[in-house]
C-alpha cells in the first residue's frame, strides 16, 4: 500500500468511524482501510444481500463492529462516537441516486443534509474526533454545460435535490470547519469523486447495474442520455483518495482542510453510448437500443480537474476507463461462478497498486 502513498505505520490502530460502510464504495473502503490495519466501526443501513459487504463475507469479520442506524438521528450518531472514540471519520453514507431524489426529495435532503449536521455536531461533542473527510460528489457544482473541467474553486449548486443537496453539505462542512473546528486542532476536509464503478453496486438506474443486470437476463439494455458524457473511473481511484486526503490531515497539515476533486483524466469522459457499446464488445455479448421516453432533467456535460489532488496530495487515476469497466466485468463473473469475492477483492486492489507502481516506474 505504500506505492499508493497510504502508511501502514499511520493507519495501524486508528480508531475509523466509517460510515456508508455497507454501500458500495464503503465496502471497498472497509477492505482497504482493514489492509493498512485500521480498526474500523461502521455506522450504515443494514447491508443489502447482493452488496460488497457481504458477498466478501471477510469484511465483517474483520472490521471492529457495525451500528445499524440511520443517521437522520443525531442521538445515533453521538452515541457511536461516544462508545467508538474514533481519531478519524469517513462519511460516506448518502442518499446517492439522482433519479430518487426526484422522487424522494424530502428523504434525500433528510440524509445528505440534516445527515451530515448531525454527524459534524456530533463530532464536535467528541474531543478524540481529529479527522474528518466528508465524500460530497461531483455534482456538487452548478452544471454550466461546459467543456471545461470543474475545479474545486467553482460555484456550488444543483437542478436536481440530490445534486443541491450535496452543495449543502459542501457548505454545511465549510460552516463547521470555520466556526468550530478551525480552532480546535480538528481537520475537515470534502472530497468530490466522478461517476463511480467497480464490483458491488447493484444501485437501481445506475448505468453499469442497469447493464450488468440485462446482461444476465439476456435482455436488450436499455440505455437513457446516450450521449451524456461523465467521469468514469474506478472505485478505488477515489476510495485511495479519500483514504489518502484522512491520512494527510491526520498528520496535522491543515493546509488539507478543504475541498478536493478526485476525477479521471479528461479522456476517460466518456458519453454513456460509448460505454455500454464496450462493455457489450468486452463482454462479447448483449445489444443496446436508446430509451426513447421522458426523462427528469440530469446534467448532459460533467468533467473534473484533479490537478489539485495531483500536485498536493500525489494522487493520480492509474485504470482508465476501459480497464475500468473490465475490472467491473471480471468481479461480477467471478461472483457469478463461485469464486471467493473477499480473496477476488483483495487481489483486484493488490493488482491496482502494482499497476500504479508500474506506471510510476515507467
């Protein structure tokens, strides 16, 4: 893990409340933060049954524990901090479906805003709480349709409530770190990720779901905005960069505490034609046809700058686009034929390091 910049010596026997961490890119989080030798406390909904957390049953045997709540209560969030005592929190738990915020928008605006009040209050009550990185998202920023990359200094916004209900955690994070944590030896940093895959989301009326999910029924795949472009990369490009970001304010550099992008390299945007197309020539099967209905309004242009995260932090995306969307193919048919998906996940990231340190050696 040292080629990816994560310090075992820092991370052995940090006390981590993660939380999200029976969702998806909390799964693969879990795994990699138990690698480095974290104690991890999670703080989530129960897991559903086709997750990442519990088709690599090892997760949970090796994690410290599991509160199964909801953290729309404040009352939860400060008794597991209470109890736990983490150094460090990483929130991930979120309403995460823009098209559910369409149709529940007072749920996702109780999650991704009064959620994330409650955890940073609860923090606040906490004197062990040094760390905390708050994953946002990239629509998090107001959608001008360009062609230019969004970088962290952008204006916040939203058409949609789940895109302005991350803009509120955005502010509700920078409100917390200027008037009660700056002064306080607290460091909170927000970290914004593109258009996430990987192996283990099953989430409904997400693109590499919805394909996967036709795929095995030997259905046509339906695909809505074919030509809508989006950041795609690998879960665990991000998952290393927030875990990276937390180590980096745990070693008291405040200069960290603020927003960071976390993006692939601006050719692997990709519109969502052009992926579904592929994943049917690497998967040598399955057909796609335009879902020709109407649809509630999502961005059509979205593009991060990470230069960033790349001077300061060290990170870079090391699996481009397709090498993404085949590490994605190649878990779910390991799962699919009976392989041990703990052991699969544990060597996908082994594999992800080595690939990184190849491509830092070339």
């Amino acid at each position: 893990m040292e080629n990816l910049g994560l310090k075992k010596d820092f991370w052995s026997g940090k006390r981590v409340l993660l939380t999200g961490h029976t969702g998806f890119k909390g799964g693969w989080a879990s795994l990699m933060l138990t690698m480095l030798g974290a104690k991890v406390h999670g703080l989530s909904l129960p897991p559903t049954e086709d997750s990442v957390f519990c088709k690599s049953v090892g997760i949970e045997n090796r994690i410290t524990g599991s509160t199964y709540s909801d953290i729309t209560s404040y009352q939860s969030c400060l008794s597991v901090m209470e109890e736990f005592k983490p150094d460090i929190i990483l929130h991930m738990a979120a309403q995460a479906l823009v098209r559910v915020s369409y149709s529940n928008p007072l749920e996702t605006y109780m999650v991704n805003v009064i959620g994330v009040a409650n955890l940073l209050e609860a923090a606040r009550k906490v004197e062990t709480v040094k760390v905390i990185v708050n994953v946002t998202t990239d629509k998090c920023y107001k959608n001008n349709e360009w062609l230019w990359p969004y970088r962290e200094n952008e204006a916040l916004g939203g058409h949609d409530p789940y895109s302005s209900s991350k803009a509120c955690a955005e502010i509700i994070s920078a409100a917390y770190r200027d008037s009660f944590f700056a002064n306080n030896g607290v460091q909170l940093a927000t970290a914004r990720a593109g258009n996430v895959i990987g192996g283990g989301d099953w989430s409904k009326d997400r693109l590499l779901p919805d394909i996967l999910r036709s795929l095995e029924a030997n259905k046509i795949i339906s695909i809505r905005s074919p030509s809508s472009i989006r950041p795609w990369q690998h879960v665990l490009e991000p998952v290393t960069g927030y875990i990276l970001l937390a180590q980096k304010l745990g070693e008291n550099q405040d200069v960290f505490s603020e927003a960071w992008n976390f993006g692939p390299e601006e050719n692997d945007c990709w519109s969502v034609g052009k992926v579904v197309t592929h994943i049917c020539k690497i998967s040598k099967r399955g057909s796609w046809i335009p879902l020709d209905i109407d649809q509630p309004h999502e961005a059509g242009l979205l593009k991060l700058d990470s230069s960033k995260a790349k001077v300061n932090l060290g990170w870079s995306p090391r699996w481009q686009v397709s090498e993404a969307l085949r590490k994605t193919l190649e878990w779910h048919e390991k799962l699919s034929s009976g392989t041990d998906m703990y052991s699969f996940s544990l060597a996908q990231i082994m594999e992800y390091q080595a690939d990184r340190m190849c491509n830092e050696s070339e």
